[in-house]
C-alpha cells in the first residue's frame, strides 16, 4: 500500500505538497498478466487541499513490455499515465459508490495509481505503424519478406459476396 501523510495539507486551506517517488509492480498489486513492467513506475505530481476535498494530480511514467496486434512480436514502450482523483471525508452525502474516501491524516493512494496505469494502456499496439503482419495462410511474418503463398483466394462460404466488389 502506498500511504502519504496529509496532516500538514488539511491545516491549510490551499495546503500542497509535492510528491516524488518510484515504485514497483508489487508495491502497485500490478501482476505480469496485467501488465509488464520493465522498469520501476516513476510517479511525478501533487497532492492538494481544495476545501474539504483533497485533490491527487500525479503522472505516472515506466517501461513495459508489449505484444503487436499484427506480429505477434515483442516489443518495449514507454507508458504515460495521469492520475487526477478526489478524495472525500468520510461521512460527507451524495458520494458515489466508487468515490475515494479517507477518515484520517493518512491515505492510500494505491487503487488510484494502479487503476490510472492499467486503463491508460491501449488495448491493441502495433511494433511500428507499417508492420504487416502475419500471412493469413501460413503464419509468415511479412515483415520479413512475402512468403510467395497465394492470399488472393475467398473463402468459399463469403464467395457469394465477392460480386459486390468491384475491381
């Protein structure tokens, strides 16, 4: 769990402090089926007093091993995520069931990071924005050169829509 101490911050009415620090996938409960990381998440941004309300705006930046939605191939990126979530007293009315709480002068902070890094990855990548692919009849990498196989004949059930095609 990664826990800040906001005691100094509630004091203030815009109190602010400014938070700076790495942390691992275990730290962030991130397992390897979720997300890769090849290297520590950095985590750059504040923490603010906004009223009742105390406001974490964070980016979060690390190395992960990716899978090309073409390839197959493996490849590493860099992933940018923004962590921008309120969190609320407990007790206060009209919160929505999902909404951050704290009751005390220490919050945790995992669930927000954690929940920013993994949506901010797309659900498919490509290697690089020309990749070709693989051959739809032998599994070729055609990145590699074209493999010579004949990938112009129709299935047999759609032949009936290839009418509509015009060459």
């Amino acid at each position: 769990m990664i826990k800040i101490n906001v005691a100094e911050i509630k004091r203030k009415l815009v109190g602010e402090k400014s938070l700076r620090f790495t942390l691992t996938a275990e730290e962030l409960e991130i397992s390897p089926e979720e997300l890769r990381l090849l290297t520590p998440v950095e985590v750059e941004g504040t923490m603010s007093n906004v009223g009742d309300v105390l406001l974490l705006n964070v980016v979060l930046t690390a190395e992960v091993q990716r899978s090309c939605g073409r390839c197959l191939k493996e490849f590493s990126a860099c992933t940018k995520a923004e962590a921008l979530e309120k969190f609320y007293p407990v007790g206060r009315d009209n919160l929505e069931d999902d909404a951050f709480v704290y009751d005390s002068d220490v919050i945790d902070i995992t669930e927000p990071l954690r929940e920013s890094l993994l949506l901010a990855e797309p659900m498919q990548v490509l290697c690089r924005q020309d990749c070709r692919g693989l051959c739809t009849v032998c599994g070729a990498d055609l990145n590699d050169g074209d493999c010579g196989c004949d990938r112009t004949t129709v299935d047999p059930r759609l032949a009936a829509l290839k009418q509509f095609i015009k060459h």
